[in-house]
C-alpha cells in the first residue's frame, strides 16, 4: 500500500497525533480494533501474552518504522522489499 499511495498513507499513519486527532472516531478506531484482535489471538496462543495495548505498540512500531525511514532516507525504495524482514521481525517480537 504504501509504495503505490505514499500521500495517504504518510497522512494517515505517519501524522502527528495533534494533526490526526483533528479526524475523531476514524482514527482511534484502527487502534481499537488491533487491540481487540491481539486479544484473540492471545487468548488463542496465537501470539505471547502481553497487553494488548503494548502488542499494538509493538506492531506498530515495527511496521511503521520502515516507511518512515523510507520517507527520510534511510532506506531504500521500496518499502514493500522489506515485507519479509518486517513479518519477521513482527513474529520475533509478539508470536508465541
């Protein structure tokens, strides 16, 4: 997604929080439902036991991390080659 709508994207997900709030239900609702998610899997032993606020956090922080630094430099286009390692990464860090 990223690659072909880096307008949108950089808008939606790389905002600052102050610009995004100004969005209301919109953008707390994408938060709400990968809490809700992580839940499940946990409860399902799909992913390590953690608060799922923190696992949001974490996902977040891995995948998001990649086109921000695509965005500034200190990555090379395109994001979307880094799919593998970020799935990785992502499963190191929350799957059980």
């Amino acid at each position: 997604y990223y690659d072909g709508n880096r307008d949108a994207f950089n808008y939606v997900l790389l905002a600052p929080r102050s610009l995004s709030e100004s969005l209301g239900e919109v953008y707390e609702r994408q938060g709400r439902l990968f809490v809700e998610l992580f839940t499940r899997l946990a409860a399902r032993g799909e992913v390590r036991e953690m608060d799922p606020k923190l696992a949001l956090a974490v996902f977040g922080g891995i995948v998001l991390a990649v086109p921000r630094l695509v965005n500034e430099g200190g990555l090379e286009p395109p994001a979307s080659g880094y799919t593998e390692e970020i799935t990785d990464a992502v499963w190191r860090a929350i799957g059980n």
